[in-house]
C-alpha cells in the first residue's frame, strides 16, 4: 500500500470517508496522521473540516475525501448534511474513556442511522489511543462485541504512534471495493470530477463575423 499526492486526474476511484464520534476521542489527530505522518495536539474541530489523501489499495489508486466532523452537540445539525453520500464511515472512541464508547451505541449509530443516505455504507469502528494501554478501561474484547453488533469493522489504533492509522483507510477501502454498488459510484464521481473540470476548460465556441 502506497500514499501519492500526484495529478489530481491520476486516481481510478474516488471515495468520500467520514470520522464520527465524541470530541476529544482523536478523531483529527487520526486523519492528520494518516495524511501528513505527523501527529500533534490539536484544538478541537469546529464544525467540519476535510482532507485528501491518494493512496493505491488493491492495484487501484484512490483519491479518499475524508471529512472530519466536530464532536460537540452544538456543531451536529451542522454535520448532519456531511454524512450524505458518504461511501465509509468511521466511529471513533478513546479506549481511556468509557463515556465515548458508550455514546458509539446511544448517540452516535442512532445518528448514522438518521442521515447516511447510502444503504450500501461501510461502517468501521476505531478504538483510539491504545498507547495509554495502563489507562484502558474499554477492552478490546468488548470493541469487537459492539463492531459485531452494530456491524462494522473493526481496528485498534495509535494516531500517536501511528500503530495501525493507515491499515483503518486502507482496509475500509479494501472493503468499499468490494462491494458493486459503492465501486459504481466511486467510477461515477471521477468521471463527473473529470467532465466538470474539461467543461471548464474548454472554450466556448464563437460565432464568426460576416
């Protein structure tokens, strides 16, 4: 699995991510490890912010919109419109915290449930922060007992550390493509990406003179 920022044209498919879950779980710090390699205290997100990443899973290159949301109960009408055609979509809790695991099955599925539009979605759950391994109070076991029950994949990671950051992405990608339906789309939003962008370049063409 490789990473590549290169041409915005130079991808075969096309798919928009979305990172849900309480604030303070890591969700930022997830995205920007995995986009940049660099991990470091960040302010929560206000509202949405979004990031692009290009990587080759599978033989195919990708281009991943992935959109991080606020956790904060103020910002959730906000996002609500941002899970809309979302082809995977990521919950993420702090292995630390008990509360924002919970909320993953009180709050958060409930809300998936409500706005993702695509029935076909990929959903992962992603317990963060498994190098505070002596503060743990969620275990891996009952991670993997939620996944199954809510049904999605599952991953523990380190955004610190960087300990399984790029296997989330790519193997939510791996499972996208996988299914008919999402890679049809996934085609469909290049082609449209590329048609608007030769529609923009192309002159419009003038009447001559007599």
């Amino acid at each position: 699995m490789g990473s590549s920022g290169q041409g915005q044209s130079n991808y075969d498919l096309s798919f928009k991510i979305l990172l849900i879950g309480d604030s303070a779980v890591g969700k930022s710090s997830l995205l920007v490890s995995f986009i940049s390699n660099v991990v470091d205290d960040l302010s929560p997100t206000v509202g949405v912010d979004f990031k692009i990443k290009f990587l080759t899973v599978g033989g195919k290159k990708l281009k991943l919109t992935i959109w991080d949301t606020a956790g904060q109960e103020r910002f959730r009408t906000l996002t609500s419109s941002y899970y809309r055609g979302a082809h995977g979509i990521i919950l993420v809790y702090d292995v630390t915290r008990r509360d924002t695991f919970t909320n993953l099955s009180d709050v958060w599925a409930k809300e998936l449930e409500l706005y993702s539009t695509n029935e076909h979605c990929l959903k992962m759950l992603v317990g963060n922060k498994v190098d505070k391994e002596s503060e743990r109070v969620v275990s891996r076991e009952e991670g993997m007992s939620l996944a199954k029950e809510l049904g999605c994949l599952f991953l523990e990671c380190s955004a610190r550390t960087r300990e399984n950051v790029e296997q989330c992405f790519a193997e939510l990608a791996l499972k996208i493509m996988d299914v008919p339906r999402l890679l049809e789309e996934g085609s469909t939003v290049k082609r449209n990406i590329l048609k608007q962008k030769q529609e923009r370049q192309t002159p419009p063409s003038g009447g001559c003179c007599s």
